[in-house]
C-alpha cells in the first residue's frame, strides 16, 4: 500500500523473495510499476483494499505510510482474515497522536524528553515559560515527518505554535546529542531490533535550514554502538511493546524510534510506526533472506529468527523537485535513470513520479530516491553521487553531504 519511495523499495526487495508468488502495488507509481501491477484504489478506504485483497486471493497486506494505518486498513484486513504487516488504528496512534506517546513513556518509565501537552494556541504559549530555550514544538498528529520545529528562539517558538494553529501541541525540552534511528520488528509480543539508520532532515546541506521529510539516509548508523542499541531496545523498544499490549492495543509491524544520543543515554523523540522515508530505501537492502516469509511471519504471529544483514553499508540521496519543502515544481521532466543503475550496486527508487505523454515527469516533492551500497560508506557515498551525475532532472537539486557526520569521523 502507498505510492512513494519507501513504497518503491517495499516492493523491489519483496519482489525478490522466493515465497512471493505476485505482487500487486496500490496505487503504485511508475517506478513500483516495474516490480508490481498498480491497482488505482484509495490507500486509506480498508473496505476498498480489503475487496481487492479477496478479489486477488492476497495472503499478505504490507502496509507503507502512516495514514492507511491510523485510517485502520490494518485493522479492517484482520477482521477478514488477511495478515497485515502494520499497526491496528490503536497501535498507530504511537504515531498519530505524540501526546499519546508521551504520556506512554510517562507511565513506562521510558527516557524521552519532559513535556507538556497543550489544546490550544494560548495554551501552547503560555506553557513556553515551563521551558528553556531552545525548545521543541510538535504538532499533535500525522505531519509526514515535518511537524516539529526546534525553535533557537522565543520567537521562532512562538511563530511555531501560532503556525500550528488553535489545536493540541506538545512542548518538549530540547535534548542535546545526536539523533540516530533504530527500527525493530514487533509482533504484537515482543519485539527485535531490525536496522539502525542515520537521516538528515534539513533541507541545506550542514543541516541547515527547514525540515523536510528526509532528504538522504544511509545504514547503518555507527554512532549507535552495539552497546547503545541493545540498550535502546531494553529501554525503550521492549517496554514499549510491553505496555501496548498490557493495554489491550498489541503493536504489530515496524516501530521506528527516532532516538536522541544524549550524554545519560539514549531518548526517545518520537515513533513513526512504519519503515522511515528514505530510511527505509537505505534499510531494505540490506535486508537477507525471504523479506516477504519475514513480514508475513511478523503479521502472522508466528515465530521468526533475528532477520539477517548484509555487513555492507548503503547511502540514499534524495533528489527533490525545486521549491520544496515549499511548493516544489511540477512536471518537470527526469531522464538518464537506465544510466545512473549502471553504476555497480545503485538502484534508483522513484519517490514523486508520473507519467506525461510517455516521459516520466516529477509530481512531488521528494522525486528520487537515489541508494547505493558499498563495502564501506565513502564507497557507497561515491557510487550515489556517481549515479546523480547521470541523471538529466534540471527542475532537481540535492544535497552534496549526505553521510558528513560519520564521514568526518573515519576519515
């Protein structure tokens, strides 16, 4: 289910797998057009989907953005009988609701950030004298990962909450240290870490200016040492799992956390209950084995081993249409893909793409997802940009630093 990048690289690394017999995408795009036969349905209407998962005999639903979930496709394609690799409308709420994942962490003793949950504008501001600057402003719902602003300022916080509109906010205290991403695989009982991944939010290169939804990622993330992801998913991974299904709401499927690597430990920012975006482009492959005998396993509840990883790393590079996280260009038209794939190890996953009068054209904004893997990440870095330089898009641009951080430390 979805038409994105994420979307895209689901449907590659599924379509490898020896127990996937057909793939069918919906709605797809025309990158997920080369793995999958697009279905034009609504991925938000669960009775739309669970008609075509009866009509087309589908043993297993993967579901990819977060607002079929929170819509209850999951839980609608249970009801039927049809195994659902995601959360239940309840579970998603993880996501959906950030004053619920806060208040969870409060009663499960998790490490996160202190808060204060708000309901309106005046509310927010006046919570504003409870924290110092800088502080953390977050929407209380699904944003597609652009809902926060760490605001430097009193009155970036303020423009923040007032941008946010008169609705629930939580404000949190900023934490210092540096963010890494930890995926785990939950089936409602217990839960195994996946991946780690590094993203970079920031539209400018340096980690400079607005946030966006990601504009490059790449895996595995170093700074989360082994010693610190055990410790994660001890802390905060495993509680959390424990306590959705203490509340009769069992989590099923991928669970994200963005942590914060502060000088006391891992903390929780916030979960996102499916793959990233473009962490997952930068997850997926490295992904051994039958990643569709794994995904059905975890929807199923049935037993399945610690999932194995290539030792490689690999490297996403988001090309975006100009303008965006603003209003990004349209229709521009992108050529030289078949060239960039030939670059050993690249494959180039299409995030924001359409058809026009039979060229492909952007229609998002985040329109390629540009991933390489490598023995090391320099390697996997070269190979990207090496791919970006065969790729014809003069309405894109993209971002020259991804990976800078760990970069900069093995080099």
């Amino acid at each position: 289910m979805g038409s994105g990048g994420r979307e895209d690289a689901l449907a590659w690394r599924l379509k490898q797998s020896p127990s996937c017999g057909a793939l069918i995408a919906a709605p797809g795009n025309p990158g997920i057009a080369r793995w999958a036969e697009c279905v034009a349905i609504d991925p938000c209407d669960p009775r739309a989907v669970v008609d075509l998962a009866r009509e087309r005999a589908i043993d297993l639903i993967v579901v990819g953005p977060e607002a079929p979930l929170v819509a209850g496709v999951a839980d609608t394609a249970r009801a039927a009988g049809i195994a659902a690799f995601g959360p239940s409308a309840a579970a998603a709420q993880l996501e959906g609701s950030k004053g619920f994942t806060k208040d969870l962490c409060a009663r499960a003793a998790i490490p996160t950030a202190a808060y204060v949950r708000t309901d309106s504008e005046a509310a927010a501001l006046s919570a504003l004298d409870r924290f110092s600057i800088p502080v953390v402003i977050k929407a209380d719902g699904l944003a597609a990962g652009k809902g926060v602003t760490v605001a430097m300022t009193r009155e970036e916080a303020e423009a923040a909450i007032r941008a946010a509109g008169d609705g629930p906010m939580v404000i949190e205290e900023y934490l210092e240290g540096e963010e890494a991403s930890l995926f785990a695989l939950v089936d409602g009982k217990r839960a195994i870490a996946l991946a780690s991944a590094q993203d970079h939010k920031r539209v400018g290169e340096g980690d400079t200016g607005p946030n966006t939804g990601g504009m490059g990622a790449y895996s595995p993330a170093p700074v989360l040492t082994p010693e610190l992801q055990e410790r994660a998913m001890r802390e905060i991974v495993e509680p959390t799992a424990r306590a959705m299904a203490d509340a009769g709401t069992p989590f099923n499927g991928v669970l994200y956390a963005g942590l914060m690597l502060t000088a006391d430990g891992p903390k929780l920012i916030e979960y996102n209950v499916r793959f990233g975006d473009p962490e997952c482009e930068a997850i997926v492959p490295r992904i051994e084995g039958d990643f569709a005998a794994l995904l059905h396993a975890v929807a199923s509840g049935e037993e399945f081993e610690t999932p194995r990883l290539s030792p490689s790393t690999t490297m996403t590079v988001i090309i975006a249409a100009r303008g965006y996280p603003g209003t990004p260009a349209a229709a521009g038209a992108i050529d030289g893909l078949a060239a960039a794939e030939e670059v050993p190890g690249v494959t180039v996953f299409q995030a924001g793409t359409s058809m026009k009068d039979g060229r492909l054209v952007a229609s998002g904004g985040r329109v390629l997802a540009v991933t390489a893997i490598g023995r090391s990440l320099g390697e996997a870095r070269d190979r990207a940009y090496a791919a970006i330089n065969e790729i014809d898009f003069s309405d894109g641009f993209h971002r020259r630093d991804i990976g800078w951080r760990e970069l900069e430390r093995i080099s």
